[in-house]
C-alpha cells in the first residue's frame, strides 16, 4: 500500500502543479498529499497550509552547514550556574557577587561562553577553600 499510495500522492501532485518548474513544490506537495493519504492522522486544513505556492520560484538551498562539534570538556552554562548556586547555598554570596564582578557581569547571563571553564573552576576552588 505505501509504494501505492506514494504511487498516487506524486500524480496528484503533478497534476496540482502541472507546468510548473518548481519541482520542489510537487515533491513537497506529494508528500503532504501521501502523509494525508496514508492516515498519519493529519487534517485537510492541516496539510492544504502546508502545501507551497506553484508560483513562487524554487528557492536554492544554501549548503548546509556542519554543526561545530561540541567539546566534550567545554564548560556549559548549566554548569556554571550548579557551581555558583553551590556557592550561594554554602552562604558565600560575597564570593560569588565579586566573582562576577571579576568577569565584568553582574548575573550569569552576563558572563561570556568563553569564560564558562574559568569561573567554574573559581568558584569551584572557592568551595573547596572555604
């Protein structure tokens, strides 16, 4: 049934679209008209929104980009704002305020991504000192 079903969304397509050079159109509009044809549960108002204009020009897809594989040892944010409430809960306010005054910030969106490691590693030694 599917390779059927893929069978008759495409020719419905092609014929919504007929004349069209916007090939991109008629293989988005196959597949929303084989998602609704195989019963994926979707509404016709539903797929009729999801279905591109014929007369808009096919738009070139700028070449993906790789994301930038994240370092295993970066420092995340979430991290830095553990170890500071660890400071905050061990009552060293005081720390933890000069601390971001330090880095030039004065909350945790202040500080810059590139400064996550150091901070941490502040305010980690300052528990373990106190």
């Amino acid at each position: 049934m599917s390779e059927a079903s893929r069978a008759a969304a495409l020719q419905h397509a092609a014929a919504v679209f007929h004349g069209s050079a916007n090939t991109e159109a008629v293989l988005d509009a196959a597949e929303v008209f084989h998602t609704f044809i195989a019963g994926s549960g979707d509404q016709p108002a539903k797929v009729a929104g999801k279905v591109p204009d014929a007369q808009k020009p096919a738009k070139a897809k700028a070449p993906a980009k790789a994301a930038p594989e994240p370092d295993e040892d970066a420092v995340t944010k979430e991290q830095v704002g553990e170890a500071i409430e660890a400071l905050l809960n061990a009552d060293m306010r005081k720390q933890a305020v000069a601390l971001f005054a330090k880095f030039g910030a004065k909350s945790l969106s202040g500080i810059k991504p590139e400064d996550y490691g150091l901070i941490k590693q502040a305010a980690d030694d300052l528990l373990m000192s106190a």
